[in-house]
C-alpha cells in the first residue's frame, strides 16, 4: 500500500502527449515498462479527439481499401506471423485490419480503452509493416500503410508501447534513437580516428566539412554501441578515396518516431537531416547499413518534410548503393582469394529491398565476396521479413511473439545449408542474432563493412610506412 501511495505521487507515465523533456523520458527509462502498463489498463479514450483525428486524416484511400477487401485470405501465406503460428486465421493480415482499424473507423472512434489495447497489440505485436502482403493483395491494398496509420492512431490517444514511447521522446530530446549528443558523436569520430590512424595513416573522419561529395549518416546504435562500425566506414571511404563528411548535427538517419507513429517527430527529425545537407553543400547522401534510415530519410522523409518533389535536398543512397559503385568503379579492389569459401546466403531487409527495389545491388556485391552464395526461398522483393522489423526487436511485452516469428527467417536459413548470413540492415542482424540465441543452429552473420575490410587491398601509398 505504502508503495502505491509513494507511486500516486509520481507524474503519469501515460499519456497522450509525446515525451519532450529529459524529465519524463528518465522517468519511463527507470520504470521499464511495470506501471507503464498498469496506467495503460485504465487510461480512457478520448473518443472525441479520436473522432476528430478520423475525420481529418482517414481519407478516401483507406476507406476505399476498408471497403473493397474481399476476405479472399490471399493475405494470409503473405504473413510470416500467420505462417509461424500454425495458419491462425487471427493472423492474417486482413483480419488484423479490418478487426482493429476497420472497427475504429466504423464506430468513428467511439471506442473503449480494452479495444485501444488490442490495436497497439494488434500493430505492434502481431506486425511489423513488411508491406509483404500489400505485394500479393489482388485489389492493391497496402496494409502496411493502414498499420502505420494505426500505429499514429494509436500513438496520438497514448496506447503505444513503453519502449516506442521512450524511441520518440529520444528523437524529440537527442534528434536521435539513443541519448548520444552532438558532443558524444564528435567525440566518437576523434576516438575511431585515433585508435586506427597507426593503421591507416592519413585517416579522417571529417566532421562539418563543406562541399563534400558524401555525407555519411548512421544510426545511433554505432557510436552508442558499436563505434567500431564508424571507423569501418571511415577507413573504406579512406581507401576509396572519398570526398566526405559527417555533420556535427543531423548525423542521425534512422527514426523510432516511424515505428512509434509519431509523425510529427518524424518530420522533425528528417528535417534535421535534411538542414545538414543543405548547411554542408554537399553532393550526396550516404546512409549506413540500416533499412529503416534509407526508408525514413530517403523514401518516406521528403513526404513528411513536405517536400513537393518526393525527393530530399541531395540524392540518397543506401550503404548498400555505394558499396557497388565503389566495386564497380574500382575505387575499391577487393583481393579474390579472400572470398568467403563457406556456403553464404543474403537477408533482404524489407525497408531498401521490398520498399526501394534494390534488389540485384546487394546480390552483385555477393558475387564480389563470396564463393558459394545460396539464395534463401523466396527472395528478393518476395523475401520474408526478418522477423524483427517494425520496433518489434525492442519491445519486451512482445518478445515471445517476435521469437515465435523467428521460425520462419530460421527455416529460410536452414534450407540453404548455409552457415553465414549477411545483412546490411540492423535490424535484420538483431533479429538474425537473437534467432541463433533462440534457435542455436550454428550460424554467423554480419554487415558489409567487416567483410569488406577483410577483403580489401590497400593501395601502397596508403600502407604505413615500415620503420627504418
């Protein structure tokens, strides 16, 4: 009792306002998600805000894709979530909808807070807006875009899971998924710099520098947890002979706030992206090894920045893009009897494969690096997701539903007999991680870049040179 009372003195966790202080967003961090949910089970619905939210944004697109599904279940073997739970009809795709989404907009929102949990259920646990089954529907309806939609549904009444609560409020307050500021990255660059420059001398990593052809954005998970990742990259560049830069604000690429359905956040980080590009000069875009930040920059930024064009400031390229061009141009020569000798295959992550079309970059860079690649079944834009997608690699409440998920990304695996996967997406080497930590069937994984230095031949000029 002592404990409720001393909690009832807190502020609200819940709320439907977006975190925007570092206040609140500590107070989340510390409760990890406990009270969060017990507030979750009583917070009411605003069903007038809710009304006027359908009635301003639900427009004639969604609608119309409401009203002409024909409950074919064509949706159905789409799904990794249907496949992986045994054909349960609650998860196909058009069930999943029209029981959530369909529902709200044919009560006009007049509904209760259990039924706004089953939709932040629904889109966050049992989806993670692949836009698979959007590619087979015999009528063109994207479900993907309507579980989006009802995440920013949801969002905006406060029924969003702890940790996209947190990822939003992180790009409000940091401009980026993790608590990394302009000092922590800067810091980083110099740190990379100095522990490889003995090794690649001339090594930079140029922070602010204008007129560059390149400017590289990461996502915050490399300076917070793998740094190693920026010196990869700064090394490759280095070898390439690149023109480039990294800005001291607008470094960021990727956005939680797109998982959690906050679009104003994500206007507000792709702009902060954008202003880099254009304060720089520069030539063009290079994003890291991420689908989601080649998705929310690149593909979905420009809409949300407002930008008529549908393009950003400066062409955009995923990592993936380049690293062909570097290939392919020789700026980069890779040594032939250091090819991966082991069976290999390729995860397509969704966000640049099924999302951008780039399918054959990445299966000429395997013709680069590996021997014996195996295509997994299906692939390329037919691939399934990872499993991970979608927020769902952070979010605890639906860790078992992700795992159950696994299965299928794991059957994919082991009926090509291969032993290493490669990825340029991290959330599919989150998730392919975590499958071997579940599933232990003996495989590795990696990004590009490891391989790729592993590979690569320096040129002589920039060997150190051997003391006398």
């Amino acid at each position: 009792m002592a404990e409720e009372a001393k909690s009832q003195d807190l502020p609200p966790l819940v709320t439907r306002k977006p975190v925007k202080t570092k206040e609140e967003l500590d107070l989340l961090l510390a409760d990890r998600g406990v009270r969060y949910y017990k507030e979750l089970e009583v917070f009411p619905v605003d069903t007038a805000a809710l009304k006027k939210t359908l009635d301003a944004t639900c427009k004639s697109r969604i609608r119309t894709w409401l009203e002409i599904c024909a409950h074919c279940s064509l949706c159905a073997d789409t799904c990794f979530f249907y496949l992986a739970n045994d054909n349960d009809p609650k998860q196909i795709p058009s069930y999943k909808i029209k029981s959530t989404l369909g529902e709200l907009v044919k009560r006009k929102g007049d509904v209760d807070t259990q039924f706004m949990i089953n939709c932040m259920d629904t889109a966050w646990g049992k989806c993670t807006c692949c836009n698979r089954c959007g590619m087979y529907c015999p009528h063109g309806i994207d479900m993907g875009v309507m579980f989006g939609y009802l995440r920013g549904l949801c969002f905006s009444q406060g029924f969003v899971p702890h940790e996209m609560k947190i990822g939003s409020g992180m790009h409000w307050i940091y401009n980026a998924q993790m608590d990394v500021t302009v000092e922590d990255y800067v810091d980083t660059c110099k740190w990379m710099v100095e522990e490889n420059e003995e090794y690649y001398p001339g090594l930079e990593i140029p922070v602010d520098k204008v007129g560059a052809d390149i400017m590289y954005v990461v996502n915050a998970r490399e300076p917070k947890h793998y740094p190693q990742d920026l010196a990869e990259a700064a090394i490759l560049f280095h070898l390439a002979g690149e023109s480039w830069t990294v800005p001291s604000k607008g470094w960021e690429g990727t956005s939680l706030a797109m998982f959690a359905g906050d679009w104003a956040c994500c206007k507000q980080q792709v702009e902060n992206v954008y202003a880099a590009m254009e304060r720089l000069k520069v030539k063009r875009y290079v994003g890291t090894e991420c689908g989601h930040q080649h998705r929310a920059t690149i593909t979905e930024g420009p809409y949300w920045a407002g930008r008529k064009s549908g393009d950003p400031p400066v062409p955009g390229l995923h990592y993936v893009e380049w690293v062909l061009e570097a290939l392919e141009t020789g700026k980069l020569k890779l040594d032939p009897a250091k090819k991966i000798k082991e069976p290999v295959t390729l995860q397509d992550p969704c966000n640049y494969i099924r999302n951008h079309g780039l399918t054959d970059v990445t299966r000429k860079i395997m013709s680069y690096i590996a021997e014996d690649f195996r295509e997994m079944s299906p692939n390329r834009e037919h691939n399934f997701c990872c499993g991970g997608g979608g927020g769902m690699n952070g979010i605890g409440r639906y860790r078992k539903e992700r795992n159950i998920g696994l299965k299928v990304k794991r059957d994919q695996i082991l009926a090509t007999g291969a032993k290493f996967v490669v990825s340029a997406c991290h959330n599919c080497w989150d998730a392919i991680r975590d499958l071997e930590e579940v599933y232990k069937i003996g495989i590795k994984w990696s990004f590009l870049k490891p391989i790729l230095l592993d590979m690569v031949i320096v040129p002589d000029h920039l060997k150190p040179k051997e003391e006398e």
